[in-house]
C-alpha cells in the first residue's frame, strides 16, 4: 500500500518503571485514517517486532482511533537483571490500503527496593541449637542483599538477651549458657536496613541443649557367671543395672553394651539384661583350649557418647555330653572278590570314629549292632570287620547278591544330655549313637573261558549279494556270573589276494557281513577264524562261506561297435563285409546266446544267423532295399544289437532266473548305384557342423570371433565403396534391360562352433578282478570305467570304420559313383542324402555312430557342393 503518517502523537521515546505491573500505560496515541476510509482502520495498531522481548508490552484501544502502549507483566520488567530499553516498531493500515509504520523505545527506570533475606532465612524462621558449657563464639551467619547493590546495616531485638550481631551480619553468644540456670530458649528479630531507610526483619529461634556433667555407676555387685554350653538362645546370664548422678529426681536414661566382639551373648542397651545369642560349644575352639569368656560391659548415659563406666565379668563354660561318636567318612566301600577265604580282614572301624567331647567321661563308645541281608557272611570284631563265609556268585545256592550293605551302631556310654537337638542319630536305650553304613562288594572273578555254540560255521551266500548284507550270526556265552561283556573279532582269513578284509563281525552281537562283492568265479570259498573274548579269557570258531554262483556275467562281445558300408542292391543272404562277431561270458555255457536286433532294423533288413546256441554268429542281409518306390528313406542304419544268456556253465543252480545282456552297436551306411536317382529340390543349400558347445571358460572364443566379424564387415564395406564408381560409370544406357545382372554371386554358409577337447579312449579291456569294462587311450595310458549303455566315441568310430573297411577289402571309392553326373545331378544326390542322414527315422534315437557319420558325410557333400557350385 502507499506509505502516510497515520500515526498521531507517537513519542520516539518512553519511560516506565521496574516492577510495573501488568496493564501499566507506557504512552498514548491516536491514528489518523484518510476522509475515503469509511470503515476506519483495517489492520488496528500492532507491534510487528519487539527487540528484545516479544511479550512484555502489548497495545490496547481507549475507544475510537485512541490507543495505547501497556506493560503485559510477562515478564515483570527488573532493572537489574533485563535489558533497560525496548525497541517497538508498531504498525497500522485503513482501508484505503494506507499504511505507517513507526518505532517507539521504551526505557526502563530504576526503582529502589528494600533488601531481601537470602538462604534458609528468606523461607522459613530458622533454629539454632546450642550446647550448655559452649563458650562465647559465632553461632549463625546472616544472609541478605540490597537488589541496587547498597550498603546494608544489621540491628538485633531486644537488646537484653545475651547475644550480639555485626555489621557483616554475624550472630554471636555473648556468655557460657547453664541448661539448669539460664532460660531454654531464645527469640531474636533480625533487621536489615538499606541507607535509604527501606528494611527487612526475620526471626531466628535460638535453643539450649542440656549435657550430662556426672557418669553413671554400677549396682551390680557380681563379677563371674557360670553356665553350661549348648544353651538356647535367649537364655538369661546376668542381668546388669546402673545409675546416672544427673538422673536422681528421674528415671535414668542409661545405655549398656559390650566392648568386646564376642558373638555367644548379648545385652540389652536398655534394661541391662545379657542373654545368650549364639551357640555356645564347649567341644570347639577356642572354647575347647580356654573355656572362660570375658566380657567388659560399659555402662553409658547418652546413646551418642558422653559420661560412661565400665566393668569386667568372666563366664566359665561346663562341658556336657553333647556329641555322640562320629565316623569319617560314615560310609565304607570295600571289595572281596569272591571265594575269598573266612577271617579275612575288611576294614578296622576304630580308625574312623571319635568322640569329640572334651571330659574323657563324655568320649567313651562301643560298635554294636551289626545288622543288613548277608550279614551271617561277616562279623565285627572289637571294630574291626572280617569275613566268616564263602561267596561264590556261580553257586545256586548263593542269592546272587553282589553288593551286600551293613550297617554298625557306635553307641556313646556316657548318658546323652540335649538328643532332641540331633535328629540325624539315633536314640537307642537312652543312649546316643550313630549309625555307619558298610557296602561290600563282592567282586567277581573270571574262571570260565567263553564257549561258541558251534565250533564251525558254514554260511552259504550267493555272488550277488549286496555289500554291507548280513550273511549270519556267531554266538559265545561265558558260564561266569554276572555273564561277562563277550566282544567278536575276525583273528585270521576274510581276506583275498585284491582285498584285505571281506567280512566284519559286530563286536557285540557277532553278525557277519560282507564288505566287499563275492565273485564265485574268482573264490567259490572263504574260510576265516573268529574269536570270542571277554576281555581276559577267549576262544576262536572257524567260519566258511560258500559263494553261489548266478548268472551275474554279462556276455562280452567283439567289436562291440562297427562301420559298415554296402551297395544299395547287396544279394538277400550275404554275409554283410563278412562281418563276424564272437561272445564271451564267464559263467554261461558258449551255446546259450541268444541275438536280438533291438533297435534301427527299419523294415527287418538285417538278420544274424545263428540268432541262437552259439558264441558266433554272423551279419545277414535279410531283405533288399526298396528306396525306387519309396518304402526305404533311410541310408544310414544304426543297429543295436542285444546278446543275451540264459543258463550256467555249471547247469546246478536253476533257483536264480537272471538274465544278462550284452550291447553291440553297427552302423551301416547303404551306398545308392549311380543311376539311382534321388529326388531333391535345388536351390540354395546350408550346410551345418556343430560338433559341440564351446566352454565357457574358454571366454577368448566369443572375443576372437567377435573381433574377427568386425574386421570381415569392415573389408567388405571398404570393396565396396572401391567398387561403387565403377558401377556407376558401367551404367547402361537408357532403354537397356534393367533385368539383366551385372554379377552373379553365390554364398555357401558354413556354420561352425568351438569344441572343448577331450580325451579320446580309443581302446577297452574288462578288469579281472571286478569284470567291469573300461576304456583306455593308446598313447597316453588314460582309463576311465565304461558304463554299459556308452557306445564308444565318435573319433574312435571313424577309425574302428576306417580299418574295418580297409581289412575288408570292400572300400568303395567317392569318386567312382557320382562323379559322372552332372553339378545339378549331384547337388540333388546329395541334398537328398544329407537330409536322410541327418533327420533320423520317427521313434529312433540318433547313436553316436550316426552323428559321426552325418558329420562325414556332410563335410563330403559341402566338398563335392563347392567344386559343382557355379563362380
């Protein structure tokens, strides 16, 4: 808004009093509004800030446009302690959007206050305590302050009591106070006054305390007590009085107690009275060596300490028979082993027990009462315990007790005195003893050796049997009592040539187990010693474990993989490259293999013969090839081919019906005449290898190929750009055939990935000892196991085909059937060929053998494709 003095009669400067209070006017002014302001004011008089309090003052109306300045109270204004001058900057606005702001200082004034007391004075009357007999000193300190910081005077009324005070405010006792001449108790009105008149007054309360001038003295003529030990707590000993000079015209105030740190007794502080507080034991030390107990009672007439008297009294201890005899330890182990000869001694009583009492009449005691089962086999003699009987745990007619518990009373002569006090012995015609506890036991003794139930074992187990099985039980006892703990072990035998141990024994229950597979072909028998022992004493069994055999042989046939290749119109009948193959098995009879063609014989070409009763047998072409009319598609055969035995060389055991199956694989690949004709489709043709995933650890494969992708597609961009002005200035003219290339370009793609090598076991054996098959590596002696669905490796087909077809004699030369043909001709051979090889027939897996076959015949067909393909 516009800026105008609205603000009329405004001082710049006020004053106001400390200590104003609340609603006190500081100045008045009035606020003039323009002749437009019909309303009046729109924002009334505010104070926008205030430096530095915010609160202290506020603005009120008088009525109309007249208001004023006042004091809030909060805070009231000190000079002495806040700031002496305000500034307030007040403002004010009409409704005509006028305004005016102004500032006003308010000053603060000094004002003159009366002194104020300070301490314990300014909120309460204080009291002062002062002891009879003290002599004139400084007995209180007082405390006060004038808010302007002026000189204070201090004035004491009435002037007659005998005390003064200084200008400092010093309060002193001017004489020696006598409790029993001088009056109690004191009133003093304190002033204290400012030079201008203004005062204070408080009132202090002053207090004689009365004090004891005379001692007190003892009554009590007797000087020692006597008592017997073992007395209840609370029992009266003496009882002990006094008087206090100070006291006679009252009853004394006298306080009594023990000077020394004895626990057994105690006195009353107020009567007098000594009791006994602690149990008192005339038996122990240092009662046992000085029986006497001096006490020094001290007789006081003020619990906080003043006059006081003392004397001596000595209390002489009397032994009772108080203690039974007691025994340490109060049990008694001991062993006898059995058979022990009668009058043995056990254990001498005498040289555990005793009577502590301190009169030789109190200590005296006898060993009595020797009780407990199988206490007729002992006897106590003057305390000392010896056997009468004969033990032995194997007599039936012995109860079979091991450990036999006595007990012996030792019995007190002397007649107890306080036995209710001892719960834990026992009273026994009126007399106290204590009863000892005696465990003998009787230790037995091995006389027996352990006995087998049978001095030989036959077990007869059958060659399969699983490692780890139980094949049967051995079993000892041992005639002692208690039966001794028999433990088994295997002290001889279980053993072979290949394997150390091949049976364990449980050492508790004598199970047998095997440990290792049996082979009845190798070991029809095992015989091996077993030993029962107990420890000390023991025996040995023999043990024979006959094998039985089963057909658990597989038959082992060569090769068990083959390449074969034949000409599509191969004779009905022939021998297929007069391939031949011979079994083995170990435990079958050589006429009981039987030949299946499991699986890849698509439309039964393939036959052997025999198919059964002979190690031998022979690859037949059974059907001939129909590819003309479309029944055969498939020129790539992988056969798998099953032997099987059913009988044992021995022909004993019918009881197992095992059969066994050996796995040979053949992949034959069918070679078409030249004059077949395949159909196909030309056109553009990819040919991809993939023999494998690269590793991923070999991270420098993706980085090489990647790299090598951006150096082809930037020399290809650079030809290009060289080729482009030529292109341009070769243009043909207008009119000319656009249809015409300039180039013909034809592309062969060839995808390939990185292979991880591995070792290549081009070799396989059976172990002799286990009979499992595993493969090796010419070169480098490597061996793996070879599990019995592995074909062998693809490198090691190619050269099992490479030498079969050399041997054979029946190679057929690449070059001599298609190579006739026409490029056209050709491509469609092979396109037809390479899509049989590499699409496999419905339901039939694809081996090994024709994945390395595939990738051969590929890698021809892209051959013969480039040398036929078009520049």
């Amino acid at each position: 808004g516009r800026r105008s003095q609205l603000l009329k009669g405004f001082p710049a400067t006020s004053t106001v009093e400390e200590n104003s209070a609340a609603g006190v006017s500081v100045c008045d002014f009035n606020v003039t509004v323009s002749p437009l302001a019909s309303e009046g004011v729109a924002i009334l008089p505010t104070i926008v800030n205030s430096n530095p309090l915010t609160e202290a003052f506020d603005i009120e109306s008088k009525g109309g446009l007249e208001f004023r300045v006042i004091t809030t109270g909060n805070p009231v204004l000190d000079y002495e302690t806040m700031p002496k001058s305000f500034d307030l900057q007040i403002f004010v606005e009409d409704t005509t959007g006028r305004t005016d702001l102004n500032k006003l200082t308010i000053r603060v004034i000094d004002k003159n206050e009366p002194p104020v007391f300070q301490g314990n004075m300014a909120i309460q009357t204080v009291t002062i305590y002062v002891l009879e007999g003290t002599p004139p000193e400084r007995i209180y300190q007082v405390d006060a302050a004038d808010p302007e910081n002026a000189k204070l005077k201090y004035s004491l009324l009435p002037a007659t009591v005998p005390f003064s005070i200084t200008e400092s405010g010093a309060v002193f006792s001017t004489k020696e106070f006598d409790y029993e001449k001088d009056p109690h108790c004191y009133w003093l009105n304190i002033t204290v006054t400012d030079p201008d008149g203004l005062n204070s007054t408080r009132t202090v309360n002053i207090n004689i305390i009365n004090i004891n001038d005379e001692s007190p003295y003892f009554t009590t003529k007797q000087r020692i007590y006597r008592i017997p030990e073992e007395q209840s707590p609370g029992t009266i000993v003496a009882n002990i009085t006094a008087k206090d000079p100070d006291d006679e015209d009252s009853p004394s105030r006298l306080f009594y107690s023990t000077q020394s740190s004895d626990r057994h007794f105690s006195i009353n502080p107020a009567t007098g009275v000594l009791q006994v507080t602690g149990r008192i034991d005339r038996d122990a030390l240092p009662l046992r060596l000085h029986p006497n107990i001096s006490l020094t009672v001290r007789v006081e007439d003020s619990p906080s300490g003043g006059h006081s008297s003392e004397m001596e009294i000595t209390i002489i201890i009397d032994d009772v028979n108080d203690n039974p005899p007691e025994c340490n330890p109060s049990a008694f182990r001991k062993e006898a082993n059995e058979n022990t000869t009668p009058g043995t001694f056990l254990v001498d009583l005498r040289n555990y027990c005793k009577d502590i009492d301190v009169d030789s009449s109190n200590n005296q005691f006898i060993f009595t009462g020797l009780s407990g089962f199988g206490s007729n086999n002992f006897a106590l003699e003057s305390g000392r315990l010896v056997m009468t009987g004969t033990i032995d745990l194997e007599n039936p007619a012995n109860p079979g007790v091991e450990v036999y518990t006595l007990t012996v009373r030792v019995q007190d002569i002397a007649h107890p005195n306080y036995s209710s006090k001892y719960p834990f012995y026992i009273s026994f015609d009126t007399f106290l003893c204590y009863i000892i506890y005696i465990y003998i036991r009787i230790k037995p003794v091995n006389e027996f050796f352990p006995v087998f139930c049978n001095l030989s074992y036959v077990f007869s187990v059958s060659e399969i049997t699983k490692v780890g099985s139980s094949i049967g039980r051995v079993h000892a006892t041992d005639k002692d009592w208690p039966p001794n703990v028999i433990t088994y072990s295997i002290v001889a035998g279980a053993g072979t040539r290949d394997y150390t141990n091949i049976f364990w024994i449980s050492p508790t229950k004598g199970d047998v187990k095997i440990l290792a597979r049996l082979d009845y072909e190798t070991t029809q028998k095992h015989i091996f010693t077993v030993q029962a022992s107990d420890q000390e004493k023991s025996t040995t069994a023999s043990v024979t474990v006959s094998v039985l055999e089963v057909n658990d042989e597989e038959p082992v046939c060569s090769p068990n993989f083959f390449l074969l290749q034949i000409p599509v119109n191969l004779a009905v009948g022939t021998n297929i490259n007069g391939f031949r193959i011979e079994c083995q098995d170990r435990d079958s009879d050589p006429r009981s293999f039987r030949y299946f063609i499991n699986e890849g014989n698509e439309n039964n070409h393939f036959t052997f013969s025999p198919s059964a009763g002979s190690n031998t047998s022979r690859l037949i072409l059974a059907s001939r090839f129909d590819y003309e009319s479309g029944l055969d598609t498939n020129w790539i055969y992988s056969l798998r081919v099953h032997i099987t035995d059913d009988n044992l060389v021995s022909a004993r055991d019918k009881t197992t019906h095992l059969i066994k199956t050996g796995t040979v694989t053949l992949s034959i690949r069918v070679i078409p005449n030249p004059t077949t004709a395949t159909t196909t489709t030309p056109g553009f043709t990819v040919v991809t290898k993939r023999e494998n995933i690269y590793s991923p650890s070999a991270w420098y494969v993706p980085f090489v190929i990647t790299l090598g992708a951006v150096l082809l597609l930037g020399l290809l961009g650079y030809l290009g750009l060289l080729l482009l002005p030529r292109l341009r200035a070769r243009r043909p003219p207008a009119g000319t055939a656009r249809s015409i290339p300039l180039f013909h370009f034809t592309f062969c793609v060839s995808l390939q990935s990185m292979t991880k090598l591995n070792t290549v076991f081009d070799g396989e054996a059976r172990d002799p000892v286990t009979g499992r098959m595993y493969e090796f590596n010419t070169r480098s002696g490597a061996r793996r196991w070879k599990k019995s669905n592995e074909p062998l490796q693809p490198m090691l087909a190619m050269q099992v085909m490479s030498s079969a077809t050399e041997n054979s004699g029946q190679r057929v030369d690449r070059a001599e059937a298609p190579s006739k043909k026409e490029p056209s001709e050709k491509r469609k051979e092979l396109t037809a060929a390479t899509k049989s090889a590499v699409k496999p027939s419905a339901g039939q897996s694809e081996t090994p053998g024709q994945a390395g076959l595939r990738l051969q015949k590929k890698k021809e067909e892209s051959e013969d494709w480039w040398l036929s393909s078009p520049a």
